[in-house]
C-alpha cells in the first residue's frame, strides 16, 4: 500500500512490520507510537547498513555522459552532506565509493584514502566544476549550461524510495548550471536495463568482504548498445580495468596481490568516474511490537530484517507474542 498509508496502520497497531519506510515517514510512526521500534531502537538513522550503496549512474555510451570530464564537472556539483542532510533529515551517510562501509571492506578503502586525495570526489566545488564545463566548449544561457543550442539536460530515472533524496540532488545541479529533473515510472528498471535512461540512481547489490563483485559490475562484458537489455547498466568500457578484473577473480582475496589490483583499478575507476558515489543506503523497518515482541535489532542480530531475502520464517519463528 502507499507508504503514507502503512504509517497510518502503523500508528494505529494494524501492522506489526512493513517494507522500507523513507526517513522522515520512519521518524513520524516512531515518534508516533512508543511501542514501534526499528533495528537501531528509537534512534536515528532507524535501521541499518545495507550493502546497496547508491550512485548517480550514466548510459556512458551516449553523449554528453561518455565524456569523463563532463561526469567529474556533476561530481563537482554534487554536497553529499546536503542529501543526507536535508534529503534523509540527517539520517544516513554519504559515501565516495561504490562499496559498503562494512568492517570487512575496510581493510581495502583504507588503502586508497590518497587516491581519494588525487581525484577528490568527496568536494563539493562549484568553481571546479563550472571550470571543467567552460573547458569543454559549454557556456551558460539563462542561468543553464549550453553548447551549439542545446542544453545539457540531465533527466534522472529513479525507483520510488529516492523520492525524497533525488529533489535535493536535482535542485543541486540547477544550481550548478545543468538542466536537471527526475521521473519515478513504473518501467524504470526497464528503461535502465535498455539504456534508455541517459541518468539514474541505483545502487551496488555487490561486495560484503573484498571488492571483486562490485568491480565486476562495470567489466566490458555487460555492455550492451543503447536498446539492449544489459545486467548491469553502467555502459562504461576500459580494457586494462578488465584485465585487472579478471586477474583479480582468480585471486585469493587476502592475497598481497589482490590489494594491489584493487589499488590499480581503483585508480582508473576514480579516474574514469563511470558513477558518481552518493550515500550508503540503510534498510529502515519499523517493528510495532503491540503484539509481538523480540524483533531483530541490534541489541539482539538473530538475523537482519530485509525478510524479502528469505529470511522472513527466522524472523517468524524467534517473534514472542504478548503476554
């Protein structure tokens, strides 16, 4: 049912559990109804860590968006802090890459923190960005960045759940001279698989402990031309990234060696920008516990409870009805 909707049954003991809830609906049955409770109790962010942190993704087979310069120029545009802030009601965290900020991924991003320094991600620049724009051959007209007549429009393709980050990011790049807008279609997965969304946001079902599969996302071999279905929707081709690819699968992931691949491939994936890193994403569940009680949380990680994962009979089976 609409979310607005299940915040109601929510608050009114009709449910005992829903989907994802976005922050500020979260905060609202919280706040609402002291017997609701989330993984993190009745504090922010209302839930957890997932391992689908989410970009600003590209068709980087079409122009303007196949021009690395062009995506580094968005990046520029972009404040990570703002989104979360505002967007999420400070509940969440950006991020610079595409990988989760789980322990086990550490031991690989706190090897790159100087290549984050060399391609600076992280900076929200307007200057920076408006600088790369010029040098391009783009000029501004009424406010809006153009070249030869036309204006570099960016429509941004979203599933409903972004609703509330995805107008921040679109006023953000207004801003900063692009011609920004969103749509939420039924058909957006569609539209993203076949290339027919030039900008979109999604997030990264990859890497929990070492980053091969994530990586593996933007090989050459999931490239399909514009109006063909592909697996995984970035478009972006880099042979030598490829190799460094393919040697790392067949490596042991604690190996020295896998460290240094990760490193090389990094540098050309921060390089190139294929997707621009915008928050880590948190699965916020409400549990009302009027009639039922020992929810997974993180007082008590029987298991997480994204039961859409097949996970939902565990969560059945551990729930204790009220005496």
């Amino acid at each position: 049912m609409d979310e607005t909707k299940r915040v109601q049954n929510l608050l009114t003991d009709q449910l005992d559990t829903t989907l994802d809830l976005r922050p500020p609906n979260i905060k609202t049955a919280v706040e609402g109804n002291a017997r609701i409770t989330t993984w993190s109790g009745r504090e922010p962010p209302y839930g957890y860590l997932d391992f689908w942190p989410v970009s600003l993704g590209f068709n980087n087979l079409e122009e303007p968006f196949s021009d690395p310069q062009v995506r580094w120029a968005i990046n520029f545009a972009i404040d990570r802090q703002q989104l979360v802030e505002v967007g999420w009601q400070g509940s969440g965290s950006p991020t610079l890459l595409p990988f989760p900020a789980f322990p086990p991924m550490r031991q690989y991003t706190s090897q790159i923190q100087d290549l984050l320094e060399q391609y600076p991600v992280g900076r929200f620049d307007l200057a920076r960005s408006a600088q790369l724009m010029e040098g391009l051959g783009w000029k501004k007209e009424e406010g809006f960045w153009t070249k030869k007549g036309q204006r570099l429009k960016i429509l941004i393709d979203i599933y409903l759940g972004f609703q509330d980050l995805t107008p921040v990011l679109v006023e953000q790049l207004r801003r900063a001279g692009f011609d920004a807008d969103f749509r939420a279609t039924s058909d957006v997965y569609t539209r993203m698989a076949q290339g027919d969304a030039k900008a979109f946001l999604n997030g990264h079902g990859g890497s929990v402990s070492d980053p091969y599969l994530t990586l593996s996302f933007y090989h050459s071999r999931f490239v399909q031309p514009t109006g063909t279905a592909a697996e995984h929707f970035w478009r972006w081709k880099n042979p030598q990234f490829d190799q460094l690819v393919d040697r790392m699968g067949q490596v042991d992931p604690q190996a020295p060696e896998t460290q240094t691949l990760f490193r090389q491939a990094m540098e050309i994936w921060l390089r190139e920008l294929p997707a621009i890193p915008l928050v880590q994403w948190y699965h916020r569940i409400p549990h009302n516990q009027t009639y039922w009680t020992n929810w997974p949380s993180a007082e008590n990680p029987y298991i997480h409870t994204a039961y859409w994962h097949r996970t939902f009979l565990l969560v059945l089976l551990g729930l204790k009805p009220v005496q």
